[in-house]
C-alpha cells in the first residue's frame, strides 16, 4: 500500500469558505489525501482565500512568500488557491507566483482533484468558471472526516444584490439554491454521525428558494421546519440574512419552531437612510427596525446580531451619529463593524473616500459602544439558566465548553459532562467573552 499523501488547507473568511474546505479535503480524499495540519508534512497546500476587505490579496502573496522555502525543499510540493481571491485575480496570481500549482474558484471545485492530477503530472492549472453543473452534485466523496457536534449546510450561494461596497456577487456568482432533498439527506447524514447543531448557510440565506421534493419553490422557513423533524437534530441556526428577504413565513417559524435558536445574524451596515440608500440596501432604517419589532413580538428573547461599515464614501459625522443612535436603539447581542475598504470592481470603488483617520475614530467609538452592549447582555445572564450544547473539554479539568441557544461561549463544570450532551447550565459568572456555569 502506498502512503497517502497530506493536504493542508488553511481557510480565510466566512463560514462558506469553512464548508467549502472540508468538501475540498473530502474531494482530495478520493484521490487519497488525507488532512495534516501542519504545512511542513503536507504534499499539496491549498489556501482558501477571501477576497471580503483591503489587502486580501497582499495577504496571499505574503503567505506565498512564507510557504516558498517549503517548496524550494521539496519540489513535488503542490500549492493551490482556492475561494474568492481565486476567483478575483487568478490569471494574476499565475502570472506573479510561479510557486502556485493551481487556482481553483469557489464555484469550480468539484474539478480539484482533475486539477491535482494534472498539477501532479507537471503542469498548472486554473479553473474560475462558472459553470452550468451544481458543483455540489458533482463532488467525488473521499472517506469522511470525524464529526463533530455542530456542523456548518451551505444551501444557498452567491449574491444577487449588488450592495455597492462588496465583492461577493462578483466572486460567489448570482444566487443559487441547493435542492432541498439533497440538503435534508446531507443533514440526516450528519446527524447520524453524531452532530446535533446544523448552521444553514448563505451568503443571503433567507433568500432561498430551492427546489423541494415536490418540485414546488421551498422558502428557507419551509426548510427549517423540514429539517426540525429530522430526530436527533437538536437545534438549527442559519446565517446571514439580507433584511429585505426577511420573509412572513421566516418570522413566523421564529416564534413556532423550537429547535430554530433564538439568535440571529441581520446586517443593517449603516443607521443612516442616505447612507444606506448610497449602498444600495434597498431598506430604510425605519424598515429594520420594524423588521425587529416583528421578530421580537413572535420571540421576545431573540438575540440580535449584525453588521456595521463605518466611512462609507459620504459618510459625514451627523450619518455616523445616526449609526451609534441605532445599535442603541437595538440593543445588539453582538455585532461586528469594520473599517469601509475599496473593493476594486465595486460601484464604490470610484467615490472618494474618507480619511484613515476618520474611519479609526468612528470605528473605535461604535467598537466601544457594541463592546459595552454586548458585555451588559452577558451580565444580565448571570443567575440565570440557559440550555448549552456541549462540543468539547475545557482547558480546566473537569470543564466543558459548549454554546447557548443564544450562541454565547459557555464554560460549565459539573458532573458527567460528556461533548454532544445538551444540559440545562446556571450562570454564574461573565467574562469578556464566555459566560461560566454549572451544569443543574
Ligand atoms: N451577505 C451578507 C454580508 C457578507 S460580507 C450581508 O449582506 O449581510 C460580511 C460583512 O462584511 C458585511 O456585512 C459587511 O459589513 C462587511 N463588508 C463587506 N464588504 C465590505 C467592504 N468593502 N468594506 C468593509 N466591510 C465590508
Ligand atoms: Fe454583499 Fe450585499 Fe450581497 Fe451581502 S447582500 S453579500 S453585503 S452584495
Ligand atoms: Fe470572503 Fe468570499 Fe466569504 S469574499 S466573506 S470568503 S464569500
């Protein structure tokens, strides 16, 4: 028996590009890879890029720069780029890294292991179609890799929005929704391997409309009851949602299906009408906000999440204002915010942007005010219960880490705690970033 070789992937950026590396590994393991998560063993290094904000390419020709002695050493080593840098500059990075094997995009990656034959036979190869098939159908399978509790379903790609500042329709291609029988045999089957938390993932999520069983248009609530039916499949979360395709049946599936968590992820980026009119979201602050007030009647304790771009071209101090009065007005579990980035190829790449210095300001001072929100959400757990999911030991004997229905990082200690093992757990103390407790 030959000695299998070793794929090292490193992933960048969204929960996607996390779902999209296992297929990848899993893919290669039908061509007899198997995982290493150390670069120096590996005979084939892919790295699953992001192409989301600035520097995103910089940040692969540095690591290209690192993982060079490698191959200098050891010829045969094969390197691939994969994801949304791939699929933005892939002729480019042919041309200025001759150390690169292949560059495969997001859309094309059921090819890979194609590709690393060709690559293993001496030649380069690129591949950022789009093509026609459903990658997904066409993935070869290797042996699959050890589960664990919580497991990310991709059922919906690509983007048809258009927001003026982003990337991923250019990257990810035009929205796509996975038929949903192949999603709830892809959920039975992870079940069955013992995970009890499933993600759905999208870059619009809440956008989906695959094809059901019955050739009729599934909305995302239709899925989300489907698969709380599945036994054993404990709870289900899905992100990221655009506002606008918050749909009835969405918000109403909040408030009737239990094991759908109460938490979610809905980006807003801007507090400021003309701001979110300049980025095109097609949605007013007042509309959010409804939105909210819609969600939180079917469910009163659902914890908000969302996105902030801070020095959109335009953005003047009385729109930013306007920011920091809405997230007070929310109230976020959490959030993140970022700096706005000129993503070349995007509408807004041609609006003047603002001064770095502004932008460090505003994003200081929205950090610190999310910061201060979401450290008083977690203290005002304390005494109270939460049902946790445990996944794995903590660094303390005895302790086990797990998540809350409201995604909180949970550290508990209390008897026969085991991963995969839901257990009612008492607050009793928050840290910036964990709660602690004992199990009940
Ligand atoms: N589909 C999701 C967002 C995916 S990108 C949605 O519509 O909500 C994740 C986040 O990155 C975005 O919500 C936005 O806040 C941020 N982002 C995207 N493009 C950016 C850019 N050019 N500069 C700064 N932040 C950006
Ligand atoms: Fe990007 Fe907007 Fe699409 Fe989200 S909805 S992925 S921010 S274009
Ligand atoms: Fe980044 Fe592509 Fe995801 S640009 S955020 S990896 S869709």
């Amino acid at each position: 028996m030959t000695t299998p070789r070793k794929l090292f992937i490193k992933t960048y950026g969204c929960q996607m590009n996390v779902y999209d590396s296992e297929r990848m590994a899993e893919a290669l393991g039908a061509s007899g890879y198997v995982g290493t998560d150390r670069a120096e063993d590996a005979d084939m290094i892919l790295l699953n890029t992001c192409h989301i904000r600035e520097k995103a390419a910089e940040k692969v020709y540095s690591e290209l720069g690192r993982l060079k002695p490698l191959k200098v050493a050891r010829p045969d080593l094969k390197i691939g780029i994969a994801g949304c840098v791939a699929q933005a500059e892939g002729e480019e990075i042919m041309r200025r890294a001759p150390v690169v094997d292949l560059v495969v995009g997001p859309q094309t990656y059921h090819r890979l292991p194609a590709m690393e034959a060709k690559v293993r036979a001496g030649g380069r190869a690129v591949d950022t179609e789009f093509p026609a098939e459903d990658k997904f159908e066409h993935l070869p399978r290797g042996p699959r890799a050890k589960r664990g509790v919580t497991a990310f379903l991709t059922v919906q790609e690509g983007c048809d929005k258009f927001c003026a500042f982003c990337v991923v329709p250019y990257t990810r291609g035009a929205e796509v929704s996975r038929p949903a029988a192949r999603l709830l045999s892809e959920a039975r089957d992870l079940v069955a391997r013992g995970v009890r938390e499933i993600t759905l993932l999208g870059q619009n999520v809440n956008g989906y409309h695959g094809e059901g069983p019955d050739g009729r248009s599934w909305t995302l609530a239709r899925l989300v009851r489907e698969l709380a039916g599945i036994d054993g499949l404990w709870r289900i979360r899905y992100t990221t949602s655009h506002p606008n395709d918050m749909s009835d049946d969405l918000i109403a599936a909040h408030g009737e299906v239990d094991v759908l968590m109460p938490y979610l992820h809905l980006p807003v980026q801007s507090g400021s009408d003309k701001i979110l009119k300049a980025m095109n979201r097609k949605h007013s602050v007042a509309q959010y906000l409804a939105l909210l007030d819609r969600l939180r009647t079917v469910r009163p304790d659902l914890a908000l999440s969302g996105d902030f771009i801070v020095g959109f071209p335009g953005e003047e101090d009385a729109d930013f204002e306007q920011t920091l009065s809405l997230v007070r007005a929310v109230g976020y579990h959490s959030a993140f915010s970022f700096k706005y980035s000129a993503r070349p190829g995007t509408p807004a790449a041609e609006r003047p942007v603002l001064p770095d210095t502004v932008l460090d300001a505003r994003l200081q001072a929205l950090q610190a005010l999310i910061t201060e929100q979401q450290r008083a959400a977690q203290q005002a757990m304390v005494g109270r219960e939460v049902d946790v999911l445990f996944e794995k030991p903590g660094r303390m004997a005895g302790q086990m880490v797990g998540k809350s229905n409201y995604l909180h990082a949970v550290h508990a200690t209390g008897a026969d705690l085991t991963p995969g093992q839901l257990r009612r757990v008492r607050i009793t103390a928050s840290a910036p970033n964990s709660l602690a407790g004992i199990a009940v």
